[in-house]
C-alpha cells in the first residue's frame, strides 16, 4: 500500500483540516478565510546524480488581504518512526525556506506506525549550539480515536481506524469514519474516492464485514444508503469491467464477491460452481437482486 499518496491526496483535498489536525498547536494562526495551495516539492539537485530532496506535501498558506505573512507548512507522512530522518527533514525546510525567502516554515511528521524517533536536532560544539531543529510531530496510532468519534475535522474522521481504539470496538470506528465521511463531504467523487481510504485502512475480515452488512439492513441513516449506493456503483463497475476482460467472468466474480460480503460462509462452494456455470443473463439478474435480497435463497429464487 502506497500510504506517502494515500496521505499526499488526503493533506491536499483537505489541507484546512489537515492542518488542524496534524499541527493543532499552531493551527489557530491559520485563519479559515486563508487560502492554502501544494507548492513544487522537488528541490534543486546539488549534483545531477543526487536524488531529488522530496517530501510529501508542503503547503503555502497565504492571506488574500495581505494582512499577515505567508507561512509554509511541510507535512511528511512517515509510516514507521525507525526510518523516519530529521537531518533529511531540516536539509528539506532549509531549501524552502531559502527558495521562498521567508524564516516562517512549520515542519509536521505524521507517523502512521509506534514507535520511537529522533524529536530534535543539535549542531554545535561542546560549548555552543549552532544549529537547532526540532518539528510538530502526530502519532496516529497514539490517538485515541474516542476523542474524534463525532468530530467535525474530515481528516480526523477519514483516519479513525488509524487511531487507538479497542479491539472490539473496529467495526464500530469503521462506521463512525464512514458516517463522518457521508455528513461532512458532499461530493459524490470524493465520497467514493475516501470510501476506499477507510476501507483499505479499516481492514476489516470477514466476519466484522458479516457484523457492518448485518447493522447495515436493520438500520437507516445517511452512511448506510451511502455504503448500499457505493456497493450498487461497485457491482455496476464490476460489470463494465468484467465485459471489457469477459463479460461473463467479470460479472461472476463480482457477484461472488458481494455474496461473500453478504452472506459470508453461506456463500459456498457449491454456490460458487452454480455462479461459474450459469449464463451471464442469469448472474445480471442475480447481480440485481443482492442488494434488496434477505437471504441467499432470494437471491437465487
């Protein structure tokens, strides 16, 4: 899992909370009427054969009425502490601090991972401290996620199941970050694009998928329609895809795919060799039924 983009898309879809999140202590400096735009992240190369200095989104935050200063933020997603280097984060800030001129630059490191890190830099003789550095650094797997459950920070809610929580409580966070993503983003195109962000982080086997679709049939609110439409939008590209590879061979699989998601165990071999078998009509109607189906029976009815 790449997750230097995955966090790379969520700071700059959502930069305002980004920064209220991951740099909270000095978020307030940040008025909501700031205007915030990603800047080049490649530095210049001090020999063609060096590697560009690359961080993951560094954030110009500028005030239109000119009344305050511009500041940078430099926001490096670091998935396990023991890699992370602070030499390679101060080289980096020098360098933008220097291209745009300006002293006003906040270094944040979000660690996806425990584990332990180097907080400070100091270079110097035994006497004397030439050079100091430290960085705002966020432990998402520190936080407690209780303290976002109903929090109106997107990125709080999109990063539920990266944060502390206990065991047992893992489908629930699942669907407080859905739930989150559905009040909070009313982009449709987003929505689906954060939905795969909590899925792939979320993680959740087969039978916490059994426990959600189970809530999900006894319950209404705004995130179970959402994740019902997004599982009909799944099927359908399912489908498309499935007749560009084979029609019929993408279509069982996706169908196979959502009874298992549905039904769990129930979804059997021998329910596997009758989709295999059945002629594509067959499966497009199948297909049709699971989503209002009650038992794996209605499906096949």
């Amino acid at each position: 899992m790449d997750h230097d983009q995955n966090f790379k898309n969520l700071i700059v879809d959502y930069p305002h909370d980004a920064i209220s999140l991951f740099a909270a202590s000095v978020s307030a400096d940040v008025d909501p009427d700031a205007r915030i735009t990603p800047i080049r992240q490649e530095q210049l190369k001090e020999r063609l054969g060096d590697r560009f200095r690359e961080l993951d989104v560094p954030l110009l935050v500028e005030w239109p009425d000119g009344r305050r200063e511009a500041i940078l933020f430099v926001i490096e997603e670091e998935t396990e502490p023991s890699r992370f280097s602070i030499h390679r984060l101060a080289h980096y800030c020098l360098d933008l601090a220097a291209g745009f001129d300006t002293e006003r630059v906040v270094p944040v490191v979000v660690f996806l991972n425990r584990g332990p890190f180097r907080r400070d830099l100091r270079l110097g003789s035994d006497s004397q401290d030439h050079l100091q550095f430290n960085f705002l650094s966020f432990s998402l797997a520190e936080e407690p996620a209780e303290r976002h459950l109903d929090s109106p920070n997107v990125v709080a809610r999109l990063n539920l199941p990266n944060m502390a929580y206990r065991p047992e409580a893992k489908v629930d966070i699942y669907e407080q970050a859905v739930r989150g993503l559905v009040m909070l983003e009313p982009d449709h195109g987003r929505r689906a694009k954060y939905t795969d962000f909590i899925d792939m982080y979320a993680a959740l086997d087969e039978n916490e998928w059994a426990i959600d679709l189970a809530r999900a049939a006894k319950e209404d609110d705004v995130a179970v329609s959402f994740r019902q439409k997004m599982e009909e939008e799944g099927l359908k590209k399912g489908l498309e895809q499935g007749r560009e590879e084979g029609a019929h061979d993408g279509a069982a699989r996706m169908l196979l795919r959502q009874l298992g998601l549905r039904f769990g165990d129930e979804a059997s071999a021998s329910v596997r060799s009758r989709v295999e078998a059945a002629e594509l009509d067959e499966i497009m109607a199948w297909s049709d039924r699971i989503l209002t189906a009650a038992s794996l029976e209605d499906v096949f009815r």
